[in-house]
C-alpha cells in the first residue's frame, strides 16, 4: 500500500505510475534473465572441467595416474587437437611445471573464477578447477569464459534499448490509457451534472462493443433507473397523500368547527368530538401503513430473516379471522395447508396473509366463501388466497398494487388503498412474485415464495 503523499491523485498520475511500474518490472525481469543466463553457462563450464577431469585421471590398470601418466595424456590430446578453448598447467610437488601451457594470475576462488592466458596473449576469463594426484602433483584444468563474457558485453546494450523501448511504449501506453479512463469519467460526470440539473433521464454512454467499462456503464445507468423510479414513486406518493388526506382533513375541521360553536348540547358535543377523533386515527393508520411499506421496501427488517415453516402461520391467521367473517355473513376456510419453509420474516408473512384476508373480507358481499391454501409447487412455496366475489378486471390488476389506488371510486369503503401495495411490497422483500387472476367469480390472489429445505427456525 502507498502512502498517501505517494498516491495518484489524477489520472495523469496514475497513468505515470502504471508507466514506472512497467518500467520497473522491465528491469528486475531483464536482470532476472542475465543472472539465469550466467548460471546456466556456469554450468556449462563446469560440466566440461568434469569431463576433461574424468579423460585425465581415469584409472590405469586399477591405480590412480600419477604426474607422468596425466602428463601423457595431455600431450596425446593436443597432439590429437582434441580440446578448444581447455587449458592446463600440471605441476610437480616442488611447483615445477610438467605439462600445459597455462598461466594463472592467481589459484581459483571458490566459484572457480580465474584470470589465466597462453604466452604471449593477454588475460582473459575463465573457470577452473585443481585436483590433487596420488604422487602429490597438482593439475589445474581451466576453462575459457571469453564468448560468456563477449555475451555479456553484448547483452546489456540490448538490454539498455529493451528497456527504453519498454519505457517509450509504456508511457505511450499509460497516456492512452490515462485518456480512455479520462473519457469514460468525463462521461460519468456530463451524466451526474444534468441529472444534478434536473434532467433525471439522462444516461451514462454504453460501449457497444462490451467490456468492463460497458459493464459498469450498465450498472451505474441501473442505479440511476432506481433512483428516478424512486423519485417518481416520491412525487406520487406526495401527490396521493395529498388527495387521500384532503377529504379526512377537510371532515376533521368541519367536525372540530361544529364542535367549537357555541350553544351545543353536551350529548352532541362529545359526539363530534368522538367523529373528529376516528379521523384522526384513520389519518395516523395512513402515515402507519405507508411507514410500514417505506421501512420494508428499505429492506431495514434483514436483521430479522430466518428459515420460517409457513403452515402453523396459515393455520394461526386462518383460524384467528375466521369468527369476524361468520359475523360479517362470509365464510373462511382453509382448504389445503401442505409443509412449507422459506427464508423470511415472519411476522412480515403474517401481515401479507392479514393484508389479503381483510381484502377479501372488505371487498366481498355478504354470502361470499373465502378459501386460503398453501401448496409446495417445485421450488416455489405458493400461498393462494381465493374469493367469490366481484372480482378485478384484468385492465387494472397490476394497477392495485401500487399505492392509493382503490377501484370504488367514490371511496366510500373503508381504507386507503394501501392493502395490495403492502403485500407486493412484502413480496418483494421476500424475492416473491404476486399474481392476480380470475377466478370466475371472484379473484385469486398468488403469492410464490422461493421454498427452503432447511429446518424452521419459527
């Protein structure tokens, strides 16, 4: 990690840093290569001593070769011509030169690095190695490394214009890509600046061509479909809000004037006082339920989801609202209940099957069934509410699950419209689908969960 006084800030400083680290590692990768290169010529060199070792002091008759015999054989091997570019100096045990020609500026490091030469020729390079022989006689064999060095001395000039050339194109590379991404932000920011001015349409450009760039185009141009989809929700929601309350609000001061004139009964007093206080609690059950639908929409209850078994839940609310139909002259019942587990919050469920009973209850006749059933369908849970009553047209049945939106529109039922939105918006959260279909007569109301296989935590 970079410290912060070393980070790019531009991307004209971050093109320069791309350009230094191409550059750098253009470098460590060349010198990486010579030192590769240096040991494998070693080796090399090694390999030939080892051989011009085993021909010189091979056994002769089971006995080691002594100064004469390694002295022979060096004179038979030059007769021959049989070695190139291979020295040798063999001496006696008082140092006095027996065979070989080889002159050596010091006796070998530990690398085997000497520097050595023929008469008459100048000192060059190279690799030796000295043996002890059984008489005492010691034999040096030494190894030219003069086309190692030649390839050394021609290796960095090609590595001095590798890396310039590396360096022309890698800042050549980095300003090419200093101006794409210079590009692709200025596009961001031409989007961001008209939507800042009003103009919530307004897209990031997308490379038909595809790519990461493409990708985050799309993404980005998601996120803002979201916001302006939000922003359109808000001016409705505003809008709705203010024609809902307007009738509620405008019965509340008639009733609070009334209640204020002078000269009333204390009997008819209090009543309006009563009527004044309902249409406060139905303005305050409006601000709940769209609280309710704006805190699951924002996803604020994931702390609470778990593995549910959605049965027991049914069979609750079912048996918990059956007595209010009997007295409404309606009918609840359960009509299938199978075993059924998916990841959610249960107390959200049950407000969703609250939510399309009342329905049911509210917009049916008198004398009409209401049947509830919760079947396994693949890899879907699915949750059925069905009722005999009127019905929805099919023109408007994705309309009513948005917010306010009531089909009797002279509003004279009870309630806000804001049932159906809730259970689409609990769906949602749930990552389930709400289907409406006809039930001839009537409504059926789908609900598909995603099903689990885990165990039930509620």
């Amino acid at each position: 990690m970079l410290p912060d006084r070393l980070r790019p800030r531009s991307v004209t400083g971050l093109a320069g840093l791309f350009g230094l680290v191409c550059a750098l590692a253009s470098v460590a990768i060349g010198m990486a290569l010579y030192v590769l290169a240096d040991l494998s010529f070693n080796r090399v060199q090694d390999a030939r001593l080892a051989r011009e070792k085993a021909r010189l002091l091979a056994p002769i008759d089971g006995r080691a070769p002594g100064a004469g015999d390694v002295a022979a054989r060096i004179a038979e091997r030059v007769r021959r011509r049989e070695i190139s570019s291979i020295g040798h100096r063999l001496t006696d045990t008082r140092g006095t030169l027996l065979a070989g020609t080889a002159e050596l500026r010091a006796p070998p490091g530990r690398d085997g690095a000497v520097l050595f030469r023929q008469p008459g020729e100048a000192w060059e390079a190279a690799r030796a190695a000295q043996f002890a022989l059984a008489d005492g006689g010691r034999l040096t064999i030494v190894a030219e490394s003069e086309s190692i060095e030649d390839l050394g001395k021609s290796v960095w000039p090609l590595f001095g214009t590798a890396l310039a050339l590396s360096a022309i194109f890698g800042a050549l590379a980095s300003l090419l890509l200093g101006r794409l991404i210079s590009a692709r932000l200025a596009a961001i920011g031409t989007t961001a600046n008209a939507i800042i001015a009003g103009d919530y349409s307004r897209r990031v450009p997308v490379d038909s061509l595809g790519g990461t760039f493409a990708e985050q185009a799309r993404t980005f141009n998601r996120m803002l479909d979201r916001i302006e989809a939000l922003m359109d929700n808000l001016r409705q929601v505003s809008s709705d809000i203010a024609h809902d309350l307007r009738t509620p609000l405008t019965r509340l001061q008639a009733t609070l004037r009334e209640a204020a004139e002078a000269g009333l009964a204390e009997e008819e007093r209090t009543a309006l006082i009563t009527a004044a206080d309902r249409e406060c609690d139905g303005i305050l059950s409006l601000f709940a339920a769209l609280l309710r639908i704006g805190e699951v929409q924002a996803g604020r209850r994931r702390a609470q989801v778990a593995t549910i078994r959605l049965a027991p839940l049914v069979e609750d609310v079912v048996e918990s609202y059956a007595p209010a139909f009997v007295d409404s002259a309606r009918t609840l019942r359960l009509e299938a209940c199978e075993p059924c587990f998916i990841r959610g919050d249960a107390d959200l469920f049950n407000q969703l099957l609250v939510n399309l009973i009342e329905n049911a209850q509210l917009h049916t006749p008198e004398g009409s069934a209401t049947q509830v059933s919760l079947r396994r369908d693949g890899a879907s849970a699915v949750l059925m509410v069905r009722d005999d009553g009127n019905g929805i047209p099919a023109s408007e049945r994705q309309e009513v699950l948005g917010r306010f939106v009531r089909l009797e529109r002279s509003r004279s039922t009870p309630g806000h419209g804001l049932g159906l939105a809730l259970v689409a918006a609990i769906a949602g959260f749930h990552e389930a689908t709400v289907e409406l279909d006809d039930a001839g007569p009537g409504l059926i109301v789908r609900v598909r969960f995603p099903a689990s296989e885990q165990g039930a935590t509620f």
